[in-house]
C-alpha cells in the first residue's frame, strides 16, 4: 500500500537515489515499517564516472581512486579516443557502461546520471561519489568519507554535496 504522496514518479526517484539493498534504503523501508533489504554490512562506496574523449586522464584517475572505492561504474559517453579500452583493463572498475559516438556530441546529463546511479545500485552502492575525470581526491579521502558516512547515519542525512578545490602548484594555493 502506497500513500498518496507515494506516486510511481517518487517510488522511481527513491528507487535511484536508494539502491535496493543499501543501508538508506533498508532504513527507509524501516521507517515506513516495510521489511528490511538485505542484512546490515560496512558501507560500500561506489565511483561513478562519465567520460567523453579523456584517455589522457583516465589512466591517473583510476590509480588515484581506485584504493578509495569498493567499486568504480565507468560511463563511456560516445568517446571516439580508446578510453574505453583503458577503464575496461583496469581491475578496479565494476563496469562499463558504452553509449554510441554520435556527431554532434552533446551531453544528455539526467540520462547518463540515472545510468550511472542504476548500475552503482546493481553493485550495491550505499553511498556514491561522482568524480570527473581530470579530478583527483586527496589521500585520505575514503577515511574521511567513512567519517561522514558515521555522521550522517547518527543524523539521518541520506545525501551530500561535496565542494572541490582546484589545486595549483602547491596544496594552500586554489582557485
């Protein structure tokens, strides 16, 4: 039984941003008193990334990210570069999802985010970080990460922005 606030529309949504089976989707259905997902375990962090023509970045990405993730979902967004030969190679990705070149390109961002949230879902995602490719995370990123998953579970956040700094030359200089 669903409330009236609870159209197919917002079930789909919720469907997107709670991936069946993560700790925000069991305590969601647990607030709601619906049966839990599956048992509690640590919280996997999945990586989510659309690329278009970046092999120069790709390689560097992956060995930056790579340790901070339990999963990594590559989306190739019609790349005409070998991009995605490189991310296919690389042990740490999950999978890779491939849209066709088409010319001229252009960038369709609410699909390739609702591929990419669906297939971070199908690796059991609970929390799931979008990182461009010519972006890099500082060494410690996934212990604090973890930090604020911690907070966020004792708050109830289900969600966070997270703000980068471009970096110049030297770690205290940005823009």
């Amino acid at each position: 039984m669903h409330s009236s606030h609870d159209t197919p529309a917002l079930r789909r949504i919720r469907r997107l941003f709670l991936p069946e089976g993560s700790r925000r989707y069991r305590r969601y259905r647990r607030a709601r008193g619906l049966p839990p997902g599956r048992p509690s375990q640590p919280p996997r962090l999945i990586a989510v990334v659309a690329f278009h023509n970046e092999r120069r970045h790709l390689p560097q990405l992956l060995d930056n990210i790579a340790p901070m993730f339990d999963g990594i979902v590559m989306l190739d967004d019609g790349s005409t570069d070998d991009g995605a030969s490189i991310v296919s190679a690389h042990p740490a990705v999950s999978e890779v999802l491939s849209l066709p070149a088409r010319t001229p390109h252009t960038w369709d961002e609410q699909g390739n985010h609702r591929l990419l949230v669906e297939a971070a879902g199908r690796h059991g995602a609970d929390w799931i970080m979008a990182v461009d490719a010519d972006e890099r995370l500082e060494i410690d990123f996934r212990e604090r990460a973890l930090a604020e998953i911690r907070r966020a579970d004792r708050e109830g956040h289900l969600a966070y922005w997270v703000a980068f700094r471009e970096l110049w030359d030297d770690p205290m200089q940005y823009r």
